[in-house]
C-alpha cells in the first residue's frame, strides 16, 4: 500500500471479538429471551424464580451461555425428578439456537477489511475473554476461521460430573471447534485489563509493541490495555451497548460474582482513559489511520 509517513504502521493486528466484529449482544438477547419465555411458558414456573436460578448457576460456571443451564435449575429438576432437562425442554433449547443463528452476523464491512489487512501480510489475532467453545464456534460460524490466524481465549466452562461435552453434542466431532486458525488458551483469572495476555500474544508474533495495532470496544479494558503496553489504540465506539434497556435481562443472569463488580467497579474508579484513535460507526475506519506491513 502507500505509505504516509506521518501515520503509524502495524505489522500485528489484535482484534477483541464480542461487540467489536459482531454484536455480541444483539445475538445474545433474542436467544435467550426465546429460550425464558418458552421455558416459562412451558413449566409454570414463575420467570422471576428463573432468572434468579440462572444467575446462580452462571456464577458458579463462571459464564452467561454455560450450555448446561437448564438441568441444573433447581425448580425445574424438581418439577422433571429424574429427567433430561435437555431432552424435556428441547423446544427451548431450539428456540434458543433459532435466534441466535438469525441474528448472529458480523458488523457491516469487517469481513473485507479484515480479509484487506490479510493481504498486507499481516497477522490477524483475536483475543477475548469469552470462553473457548462459543469463541471458536462463532469464528466458525461467520467465516472467520483461517482469516483470524490464532485465537486467543479462555478454556471452557467446567461440567458436572459425568456430563462432558460430547454428550451434549449432535453433530460429528469435525463439526466442531476450528480447523485453520489455531486456539490459544489463555491461563484462568487473568482478565483486561492486564497486560500478560496482550504482552504474550505480541511476544509469539515476534513483533514490538508498537508495531502492534489493537482494536475493542471497551475504553478501560482494551484501550487501557493496549496504551499500557506501548500498543496503537483504537476504540470501536460503534460496539458500546451497556445502556440499552434490554441489558438489564444480561444484568439480572449474569455470571458475575461481587467480587468482578467490586473489580469492574475499581477499573471504572480510575484515572479516566483517551483512546488514541475512535472508530465512531465502523469497523473499516480504520484504513484512513493507519498503515499496515
């Protein structure tokens, strides 16, 4: 490409995943409300009762798309003694995927710019604090595997025992996970904004920090994190969704412990963060930015 000289170049490009190249959100809110609404209608159980046995159990997995969660609610156990919930509340479960799979699309303009930046010759890395699985699942699902290059997440969320993974899934082994990019795990408990993960991935990519371009929607997560390290920040304005009114229902099931609200809460009380670079309405403002190769 040409080159201007008074605008940084990359040679590494990290990219968050959920509300910075898809609306994680947008996907996750009509699936799981189709999900509540027909399990209410279907058992009697009172929504309010629901919602309060779904947060406990995400908080002891430690995630809000833990694909276990209906068996281990106590009021429907209860009411199905004995029972595969799965199998009992099925049409929930696809009422579920059926959303989700309609709304689950990437941001208008992130395939090609990202398939753009490839041509550069540059590595494309994906870092997330979603949890493997759904991480590569998604990536999958929206012809991302072999674009991103590696993929670095969390492990999975643990199961009870004598329920693995396997045994709550349909299709043959190859229809799962990724088959190009490589999956990276990164360590439990470490989370944005610290600097490890981001510093390691920068580090295999035998590149320098400031070679390094990092793009996430979250202004003291991501950006805090990409100016700790020397990294050229830019905030995807566009994937801020937190003061919607439907977040409330994320909120209210969410897998988060009072002690992640006392740290969200500690990260929120610091010295206020000015991204370098704001993507205001797309993902592809980037190119007018920054250089790549």
């Amino acid at each position: 490409m040409h080159h201007t000289p008074d605008l940084p170049r990359a040679r590494l490009f990290v990219t968050d995943l959920d509300n910075t190249l898809y609306d994680w959100f947008a996907m996750w809110y009509p699936a799981f409300s189709a999900m509540l609404d027909t399990v209410c209608s279907a058992s009697g159980i009172a929504r309010e009762q629901l919602l309060r046995e779904m947060r406990a159990v995400n908080q002891r997995r430690g995630t809000s798309e833990y694909s276990y969660l209906l068996n281990e609610l106590p009021s429907l156990r209860a009411l199905h003694p004995g029972r595969n919930l799965t199998e009992v509340y099925a049409d929930a479960i696809h009422a579920y995927r059926s959303a989700r799979k309609q709304e689950m699309h990437l941001y208008p303009g992130v395939l090609e710019a990202l398939l753009r930046i490839k041509g550069y010759g540059v590595q494309i890395i994906a870092y997330t604090e979603s949890l493997g699985y759904y991480s590569a699942w998604r990536l999958r699902e929206l012809q991302l595997d072999g674009v991103v290059d590696h993929l670095y997440s969390p492990p999975d969320h643990e199961f009870p025992d004598g329920v693995s993974p396997q045994t709550l899934r349909s299709r043959p082994p190859e229809k799962y996970g990724l088959v190009k990019t490589t999956h990276r795990y990164t360590p439990k408990g470490i989370l944005k904004p610290d600097t490890q993960i981001l510093q390691q991935i920068i580090c295999d990519a035998g590149v320098s920090a400031e070679e390094t371009a990092y793009v996430g929607d979250s202004l003291m997560k991501d950006v805090a994190m990409a100016q700790s390290v020397g990294a050229i920040d830019f905030l995807a304005e566009y994937g801020v969704v937190q003061h919607s009114n439907e977040y409330d229902l994320l909120r209210q099931v969410s897998h988060w412990s009072e002690e992640d609200v006392r740290r969200e809460r500690s990260i929120s009380a610091r010295p206020h963060v000015t991204p370098t670079y704001v993507l205001h309405r797309r993902f592809d403002e980037i190119f007018p930015l920054l250089q790549f190769g």
